[in-house]
C-alpha cells in the first residue's frame, strides 16, 4: 500500500525535525523509533523520549487510506539524507515492513506496533498562555542558554528559566559561575508563573523557530509546557526544583563603569585567549584610568597583552575571569547590539576585585550578565 509520495525534501525536513529528540539507544526499542499516522489525508511524524515530544506535519496525501506505523528513525532519516536533492520517494506499507524506494533503490525496513508507542499527552489545565513571535523568542534565548549549566549536580541549572509576570517574559540562565537574565514585554496578562525548561527542549525548541515574524503559541502547566507553531507541536516535562533567586546576584552599586566596543573587547580577548591556561581558562583585567589591559600566561611561561582605549578615570583595579564567560556573553550580544543600538557597545560595572561584573547594553535594561571574578 502507497502511504506516501514526495519529493526528497518534503520527507527529509519532518524527518529532521523529530530526530533530535528519538533515542538512538533505547531500553524500549520502540523509543528509537518515529510513529507516522496518516489520518484523512494527513500525515503526521512524531518522536519522543519521554521528556519531550515533538511532532510535525509530513507530506499531505489526499487520496490515500489512514494508516499508523512506527519506524527506525536513524535508519529512514538516514536514507533520504543520502538520496539525491532531486529525487522522488515512495513510501509502501506491507505486512509490518516500510518499503523506501527511489529511482531504481529499494530500501526495507522492519517496523514496530504503532500501539506500542507511548505518548506524552496534556492532562492538567493551563496555568498561563502567550504568544511571541519566533524571531523575539529566539533572540531571548540566544542571549541566555550560554550560561546554563552542564551535567551539574545541581539539576535545576541544567535548564533555563522561563518566567511570566502581567506583560513580562523573563529568562534566566546559570552554572554558579555567571549569570544571564534577559526579558521582552508580551501582549498578555498573566499571572506570576515560572517554569524551569530541559537544556534538550531549549536546543530542539530552536531549531525549529525557523519564521522570525511567524508566532508561536507557548502553553504552561503545572509540568509540562507546550509550544505549538504552525506545522509543529513541543510538549515538554519541566525540570523539578526551585531556580536561585537571581535578583539576589545582580549588583546594585558598582560604580566602576565604562562602555566598550562590543566587537574590539570580543577581538582582543580571542586573541588574549590563545595564551590562556588550558585548564582554567583565566585571564587578568587591569581598570585603569583611559584603558583596560588584558593580559593571559601560558603554562609554558608565554604570555599575551592587549590595551584598550575606555573612556574611564577612576581609581584602578586588577581582576582575574575565565575569558570563556566573558567572550560567551559578547558572541551572544552581538546580533542584538545590532538591532538596538547605534554602535555596538556594552557597559561594564565594576565593584571592587571581590565583586561580580554586571555586563549591560547601554539605555537598555532588559538584558543582565553578570559574572563572577576567578583567582588567577
């Protein structure tokens, strides 16, 4: 039987789509799968592991019968990755096996019980809903996710936070290191309400925001949040814990400041870099009255020295950072520096050599980083 027909890129795209999410090694073999449902003319595609399901639209087929099937998701997203960019493919289901052909290939694969598949499904009411546009929640994201941890122990910074207030969006990220905090106002009035969102969910959830000025509709549970765009629906389980409270980390009274450019702090630090201590990362910030120093020592006794010319003339102070939170925090910045400022620089607000830096956008005050000073 024909389930369905198209070209390679019209199977390749929803077929990328879901493949983030599915386990390539699974203790239920069905989790490395992808359930397809054709439904009244309609496909679906579907992956999930448990934690997070996305689904999406596939190629329409009008005349053809419903059918539900899973798949080896690798195996398939494989094969059309690797037909050519012109070629047309035909899906065949017979007797529990998916037939892919192309031109004179013919690919079987074994499927699995589309009723053994589980679904995640939303069972609790909605706690608070939005709409934003894509390209907005993109930009928010991309100053953030940076700074989110790692595998820490500490589960609940392993995720970024989302926060709603009234007509606010907030999103938070940190590792204990540094911090970055950004927000945008939303045409909404919402109670207070915040979840903590999986690093994976963060990381598939941008790869499909692909229409800057297309919305997207975000929907928050109890547990579980859901971002429904127009060809593709997330459904995420939520980090359990309680985030730091971040006002508390933000410095209130440093009163060391100066604006730079963005892109030369950005140059002189990759460069610094480069004699860096592989394992630590650090570098020396010297305030001085009309410029900064940055300076870096090699394990091997090599050492790095650039100046840059602040318009500063305050009292001095040395400080040592991992050059890695400093340069994250200006690759980031630098498409919005762009969009909201006549040039592109940021503030910086020193304390004294114990205290966190605040790092801003000059006349802005939606977006925070602050970073903490290492001993070198």
């Amino acid at each position: 039987m024909l389930i369905l027909e198209a070209s390679r890129d019209e199977l390749l795209k929803p077929f990328q789509t879901v493949a983030g999410v599915v386990e390539k090694r699974s203790t239920l073999p069905v989790l490395s799968n992808v359930l397809i449902e054709g439904e009244g003319g309609r496909t679906t595609i579907l992956g999930t592991d448990l934690e997070i399901q996305i689904s999406t639209d596939g190629p329409q087929m009008p005349m053809m019968s419903d059918f539900r099937l899973t798949v080896n998701a690798k195996k398939v997203h494989d094969i059309l990755k690797a037909l050519p960019v012109s070629a047309q493919i035909a899906f065949e289901y017979e007797q529990n096996k998916l037939t892919i052909k192309s031109g004179k290939g013919r690919y079987d694969l074994q499927t699995l019980p589309a009723e053994d598949f589980p679904l995640m499904s939303v069972t609790d009411s909605i706690v608070a809903s939005f709409h934003i546009k894509q390209g907005v929640l993109k930009n928010l994201i991309s100053q953030v996710e940076y700074a989110m941890a790692k595998q820490d122990i500490r589960f609940y910074l392993n995720g970024l936070l989302l926060q709603v207030e009234g007509n606010v969006l907030r999103l938070v990220a940190t590792d204990g290191h540094r911090l970055a905090y950004t927000q945008c106002e939303i045409e909404s009035n919402l109670p207070a309400c915040e979840v903590i969102l999986p690093r994976k969910t963060i990381a598939e959830l941008e790869k499909i925001l692909t229409f800057p000025e297309e919305s997207i509709s975000v929907d928050l549970f109890s547990n579980q949040v859901c971002f429904t765009l127009r060809d593709a629906v997330i459904i995420s389980k939520i980090v359990e814990g309680k985030f730091p409270d971040y006002n508390r980390v933000i410095p209130q009274d440093n009163d060391k400041i100066f604006q730079l450019s963005c892109k030369e702090f950005l140059s002189a630090l990759e460069r610094a870099s480069i004699f860096a201590n592989e394992k630590f990362h650090g570098i020396n910030l010297g305030i001085h009255p009309g410029q900064m120093s940055i300076e870096s020592r090699s394990s091997e006794h090599e050492q790095a020295r650039e100046i840059l010319e602040i318009a500063y003339q305050g009292t001095q102070l040395e400080m040592g950072f991992n050059v890695n939170y400093l340069k994250d925090v200006l690759i980031a910045l630098k498409d919005t520096l762009e969009s909201v400022n006549s040039n592109d620089d940021v503030r910086m607000a020193f304390g004294d050599a114990t205290k966190s830096v605040l790092i801003t956008i000059p006349n802005n005050q939606n977006f925070k980083y602050i970073v903490m000073p290492m001993r070198i």
